[in-house]
C-alpha cells in the first residue's frame, strides 16, 4: 500500500497549523482560572502556580529533549508532543481539583516544550522561501494564544459545560492532525547519535546558542523578555485584571482583551514581514516602531486599569500586542535566516526557553505580589517592569548601533536616526 504524501507547501501549512492549535490549547485555560478560582477555591498565588508549573515544566523539556529532532526528525518528535498534549487534555477534561489542574498543565507543559523548537525548525525547514519560514514561525504562536483566549472565553460564556467543552474540541483537533503529521515528508532524517555519551550531551540541560547566531539572539534578548513577560501577565492575572479593576464579569470579553493582544501581534508580524525591505532604513523605522508601540500600549494598558476604562485598557492592549508583532518578528527572522539548517532545533529551543522564563517568573512574582500588596499596585509594578526592559532594549540597540560605525564607516552613512536605533548586523536581509 503507498503512503500518502503531502506537497511540500502542504506540508508547511500543515505544521504551522499545528503550531496554532497547540498555543490555542496552551491559552485556552486562561478565561477558565476565574471560574476554577470559584468553583476549587484556590487564592491568586495558586492561580499562578498552576501557570508556572506549566512553564517549569515547558522549560525543563526546551533544555533537554528541545534539540533532540536534530539528531532523530522532526516528525517523531513532533508526534508523540501531540500524544501527550491529547493527555493533558484528558485530564484538563476531568479536573476535580487543584492536584488535577497542576498535573494537566504539567503534562501540557511537557508536550509544548517538547513541540516548540521542533515546530519551529520544522516551518523553517519546510517554508517555500526563509522569509515565510520567519513570518509563519513568528505569527503562528501569537494567532493560537489569540484563537485560544477568543474560542475559550466565547464557549465558557454562552456554550454548555464551560469547563469541559473546549477541551473536548480540542482532543478531536489535536487527534485529526496527529492522523495528518504521520504523513508529512522528514525535513530532517534521522542522524542518530554515535554513542551513549552522544545521547547524554544531547539531552543535558542547557541553552547556548551556535556562535555564528549569538549576535542575532543576545542583541534580541532583552525584547524577547519584554514582549514574554507582558504575554505572561495576560494570560495569567489578566482575566482578573479585566474582573476586578475593570468590573467586566462577561468570560467572553475577558477572553477577546487576551485575542486583542495576541491578535494584533500575529497581524503586524504578518505586516512586517510583507513591508520587509534589505535597508537599514526600513529595518530600523519597524524596529522603533514595534519599541515605541509596546511602550506606548502598556502606559495605555495601566491608565486604563487606574480609570477603570475597559476601552483604554483594551486600546492599550491592542498597541502592546502591535509592538510584540513586529518586535519578535524581527528577532525571529533574524535567526531563521542565521541559524544553520541542522541546529534550527537547538536554535529555536534555547530561544523559547528564554522567552517562557521571562513569560513565567514575573508572573509568579505578580501571583505572590497580588496578595500582598493588591492586585492594582501588582499590575501597575509589572506594567513599569515591561516598560524598563523596552528601554534596555533601545539602548543596547543603540550601543549596538554605535559599535557598528566604528568598525564599518560605511554604516554612518545613514542619516536617519531611527534607521542607527534598531539597524545592525542582526537586520535581517530576506
């Protein structure tokens, strides 16, 4: 009997579809926490502990097995994260309590961070040209956090069996396209590992990064933290933000102030990618941009929680998440272009690791602060701590921008400011 087999563009939009469902499964508890609170009665910092146990465990996998479909294909891989991610599902379905919430998000964890470089370097390695390749693995997580926080937020709302629905949705997805990723083509076959020694040094811990991308990652670094940290307090503390400070009790507008967020930054990613130029001009203007707009969104963000404006914290969110677009695409880019095609995995892997840190822990701090010094005074503190690492960002760019021009007189040439703000040699050139 002979197998099916996709086209490669097929194949592509396959995996990235995948990508989307799983982030969406990733969000799709978040609308839920307010009605777990109630129904388990748990406080505020085990809401946050049920979040940051699904990061603890995300990264723990990232530093282990996150490179791992390097050595033995990405489909492997990539089939049995689906397997376990229908797990975590199961138990999300049949939750009776706090124990069963933290080992679902364990699991759930688990599975993410064993798909998100191997999906990531899967886009890249199947993309019909790298600038899609950097687009689609930049624009796909935001859409399925978005989709999730929408899709979650509508059925807990209005739909019948609000803790359950969803999740069972999601297990006929998910279960549809494992049935789809055993018929994708191997963009990476099977290398193996010469030794037990091999093995081992493959899956140790870790999160160095190939020199020849280092520029491109640690240049990149204090946005990602940026853009993640603020991704984190939305999913986190935000459907209690949109209760408590904004008096919204509807689960479906706490669920699409999390789309709006997640939403304009898989829009403006994908509208970076199609205004990309090979300048530093055009390079550095959307770099500013995307600066100035996870500034201005956040400022935006915290008057609203202060007025208890439900039209100013959303317009907020909705400029944050623009910056949080065209910021990752850039960064994202960058590194599907740099990275060598048989260490995209560990490339990918160490760069989500980095980003769920910054997407975990100030959100468990933000968890423990909320009952201590109020839920309002936490938002505010966290808003000022994702304003500063944008302001760091600016500035290292900057250094960076300045070290360039001694080095290569032809880089002072430009004379527009905002092009030597973010241009470098980690523009990406597609």
């Amino acid at each position: 009997m002979n197998r099916i087999r996709l086209t490669r563009t097929t194949a592509f939009w396959s995996v990235a579809g995948t990508s989307t469902v799983a982030l969406l499964a990733s969000a799709a508890p978040s609308p839920l926490y307010p009605v777990y609170q109630r129904v388990f009665g748990f406080s505020a910092l085990t809401l946050t502990a049920i979040f940051a146990v699904y990061v603890l465990a995300l990264v723990g996998t990232l530093l282990t097995v996150g490179s791992i479909s390097d050595q033995v294909g990405r489909r492997p891989v990539l089939a049995v994260s689906i397997v376990l991610l229908i797990a975590s599902m199961a138990l999300f379905l049949t939750a009776d309590g706090v124990t069963s919430l933290l080992a679902a998000r364990f699991l759930q964890g688990i599975a993410t961070g064993a798909l998100t470089g191997t999906i990531s370097a899967y886009m890249v390695d199947l993309a019909p040209t790298p600038r899609l390749g950097g687009l689609v693995s930049t624009a796909s997580p935001p859409l399925g956090l978005a989709l999730g926080g929408v899709v979650s937020g509508a059925l807990v709302q209005y739909a019948p069996h609000p803790r359950q629905l969803i999740f069972v949705l999601l297990i006929i997805t998910l279960a549809a396209l494992l049935a789809l990723v055993c018929v994708l083509e191997e963009s990476a076959p099977s290398q193996g590992f010469s030794s037990r020694r091999h093995f081992w040094q493959t899956v140790a811990p870790r999160a160095a990064v190939p020199a020849s991308v280092r520029t491109v990652f640690w240049v990149g670094l204090p946005i990602l933290a940026a853009t993640w940290s603020l991704a984190g307090l939305y999913l986190s503390l935000g459907s209690s933000v949109v209760a408590r400070l904004l008096g919204v009790t509807n689960h479906a507008t706490a669920g699409a102030v999390i789309g709006a967020f997640f939403g304009a930054a898989a829009i403006c990613a994908t509208i970076s990618s199609l205004c990309t130029r090979s300048s530093d001009t055009a390079a550095g203007l959307r770099r500013l941009i995307g600066f100035s707009a996870l500034g201005v969104g956040v400022c935006l963000s915290l008057l609203g929680t202060e007025t208890s404006s439900t039209a100013l914290y959303l317009a907020g969110s909705v400029v944050a998440g623009a910056g949080f677009g065209v910021s990752m695409h850039l960064v994202m880019s960058g590194l599907a272009e740099t990275a060598d095609p048989a260490e995209r995995g560990r490339v990918f892997a160490a760069v989500y690791a980095v980003s769920y840190i910054a997407f975990s822990v100030p959100a468990v701090v933000a968890g423990y602060l909320t009952i201590h010094v109020g839920l309002r005074e936490t938002t505010l503190g966290y808003g000022i701590f994702v304003i500063a690492l944008v302001a760091l960002a600016a500035v290292l760019t900057i250094r960076q921008r300045i070290r360039l021009h001694r080095v290569d007189p032809l880089a002072a040439a430009d004379d527009a400011f905002y092009a030597g703000l973010a241009a470098g040699p980690i523009t990406p050139r597609v």
